[in-house]
C-alpha cells in the first residue's frame, strides 16, 4: 500500500489531495471500513447490563469488608479424604450439620462437599420446581452463572458438582438466567449491601484431619 | 433537569458504598468495550463475557483506579487484557482461515439478507486472520475511530509501532478481502 494512501486513511491528508488512481482506491478502502465497521453489532446485546448488575450484586463490597467477613463469619467444615464416591456421597450430607448432629438432610438446597485426595467437591442443590434452567455463580466463578445444574428426573430438585479449592466462597444460584436467588439452606450469609445476601460456603483441606465436625 | 455525574463523581459514589451507581458507568461503556471485545474475539457470547468478566474486574479494583475520571479508560485496559487471555487460550486451528487465503467475497453492493451475512462473515474471518496486535489496532483506529495518541495512552504503545500495525492490517485485509482492491 502507498504512502499517501496511508496517510488519507490515517487522516492526514484530504481526499482532494490524491492523485485520481490513489482516490479510486482510497474509496475502495472507505467501503472496506464502512463494511468492517457495520459487520459487527453497534451496541451491546440487551440484557448485557442487567446480567452484569445483577452478577455484581452478589459481590459488591468493599475489599475490606469482605477481608473482614473471612475473618469473623467463616464457617470451615473440616473433612478427611474420602475413598470412594459413593462413601462421599453418604457423608455428604452430614457435613454442615452442627457439630454432633449427624442425622440424615433433605436436599432442599445446600451445598455439601464431597472431598478426595486431588480436589474439593461442592454439591450444590436447589429445590425449584418451576425453573426452566438453574446455575450457581460464585466468587470461584468470577460471578458467572457458569455451572448448570440439572434435574433429570424432573421432580424439581437441581443439583450440580463443582470443583472448588479449599476457602471461603461465596455464591448465588441462577434461575432461567435472570434471576438470582439465595440459598435458602445456606449456613451462613453475607449482607452485600443492598438488601440481598450471598451464601456463604468454608471448606478446608483435608490434610491431618479426623472429623467431619467444623 | 439534573446533569449526568462525572466519571470521577460515579467512581467516589461507588467506592463511598452506593454500589447501583455503578450501573451509570456499565451504561456508559458496555458499548465501545463490547464493539472492541467483538471484533477482537469475533464471537458475541465471548465478548459478553469479556465485557461482563472486566466489569465486574473493575468493580472490585476501583479502588485501584488512580484516575477516576479516566475511569472509562481504565475499562478498556481491562478489557484489551481479558481479551488476549481469551484469544491466547483458544486454539489456532478454531480459525478456519490462514494467513494470505483470499476470501471469497465479490465486489457489489449486495442486498440485505444471506449475501449481507456472508460479507460480514467474510469480514469477520480476516480480521480474525490478523495478528492479535494489528487486529487490535486496526479495530481501535477503524472501527472506533480512536486517533494514534488516544490509541497510544491506552495501550501503552508509541504512536509509530502503532502506525505500523494498522499499516500492516491494511496491507492484510487488502491481500484477504481482494474485492476491495
């Protein structure tokens, strides 16, 4: 490509001021960015907004406050590794239980957590009959309704795995894409400011520990 | 009638605690960051998240922002980052054009409809054919009609290698998009 043409389309130079070739092919080249330009969408896709809001909500304080939350809410549940998933599954919920209480749930909407040697596994249930689709979003997910859960069965209860480290997390689960709703079997909470609350969940390792107990 | 706030006046009102004074910043900028995030990533749902993944990036780190009222700027920075970390973690061989191809568009003004759509994807395939360097740039100057300077502040870039890029794009697409020539 020519210099002067160069400088017309970095607007440096008029139009006028090309030789008549050059401007043949200058008007090509502004077809060219007129077409690049209109290829794609001018704004972003509705709905963007609201779903960026609404993932915000679930994690909008300040650092401070929430360095604060780790230090004076964090409910840790201290699990061993486990052998086996199926052992797994029967411990899984006695885990947020109190200590002492090891009486079987409901999985009306939790999460447990189902631990081996490699990683830490959060069971996350949803009782939500009226749900075309369900997700949970977490700080593990920088807020993104990334995991879906499902229900196979159809009787209502949505219930998906998702790998997590060992910490304290917090998340909201996701109803048809829109609606973000709290845990209501949660332990513990967090206010997020603005009249909403995030579950909170606590896990550690399992290096050296003997109890399921927190 | 009351005014608009500025960019500084939302980011002090957000950090002070009113958290929904975000949502000014969010309408003022989901726009230009997702044009870029699109036609850097060439897909709509990647750069949804892009978008979304930076604002909520930038809510937790405004703090961090040392000029609130470049706040908008600030953005797009996070943005451009996000960007490359998509493009750097999606496969090559997902671009189904290679370098120095000629696509297949022909000359015309062509009817609103397929053929519109297939101009489009036909645009979409060489800009994704470009290096992620002079996509960019090209995107910055072209679509968003960013001058060299502005390009420069914000990508930390001088103004010649930044001329050099969208030279070179040019030179690309003019080779990818021989319809034009």
């Amino acid at each position: 490509m020519n210099e002067p043409l160069n400088r017309y389309l970095d607007g440096e130079i008029e139009l006028s001021d090309l030789a008549p070739e050059q401007r043949r092919e200058a008007e090509a080249w502004d077809a060219l960015v007129t077409d690049v330009r209109q290829a794609g969408a001018d704004e972003a896709p509705v709905g963007l907004e609201s779903r960026i809001m609404a993932s915000l909500h679930a994690d909008r304080r300040p650092s401070a406050s929430r360095l604060l939350d780790w230090w004076v809410n964090p409910h840790l549940v201290r699990v061993r590794p486990l052998i086996g998933l199926a052992t797994a599954a029967a411990v899984a919920a006695l885990l947020f239980l109190p200590s002492g209480d090891r009486s079987p749930v409901e999985p009306t909407g939790a999460a447990t957590a189902l631990v081996s040697e490699e990683a830490v596994y959060v069971q996350f249930v949803l009782e939500a009959p009226d749900a075309s689709s369900v997700a949970v979003a977490g700080d593990f997910s920088d807020w993104l309704p990334a995991t879906p859960l499902a229900d196979p069965d159809g009787d209502g209860v949505w219930s998906g795995r998702v790998r997590l480290t060992p910490g304290v997390h917090k998340y909201m689960f996701v109803i048809d894409g829109t609606d973000w709703i709290t845990d209501p079997q949660a332990e513990r909470y967090t206010e997020d400011g603005f009249g909403n609350r995030n579950a909170v969940l606590a896990i550690t390792g399992g290096a050296g520990a003997g109890s399921l107990a927190p | 009638m009351s005014e608009e706030p500025s960019d500084a006046d939302v980011v002090r009102d957000v950090l002070g605690g009113d958290g929904d004074a975000y949502a000014i910043l969010v309408r003022r900028y989901k726009d230009v960051l997702y044009r870029y995030a699109e036609r850097m990533t060439g897909r709509s749902d990647d750069a949804a998240d892009v978008v979304q993944q930076a604002f909520i990036k930038g809510f937790r780190n405004l703090e961090r922002c040392r000029e609130p009222e470049r706040v908008g700027g600030w953005l797009f920075r996070i943005v451009v980052n996000l960007c490359k970390d998509q493009l750097k973690g999606r496969s090559r061989r997902e671009v189904p054009l290679e370098a120095g191809e000629p696509l297949r568009a022909t000359r015309g003004h062509p009817e609103e409809g397929a053929e519109r759509a297939e101009i489009r994807e036909e645009i979409y395939r060489a800009l994704q054919a470009l290096s992620d360097e002079q996509r960019e740039a090209f995107v910055l100057k072209h679509v968003e009609g960013w001058s060299y300077e502005e390009m420069a502040e914000k990508l930390d870039v001088s103004v010649p290698a930044l001329k050099m890029r969208v030279h070179r794009a040019r030179e690309q697409l003019q080779d990818l998009l021989e319809f034009y020539r």
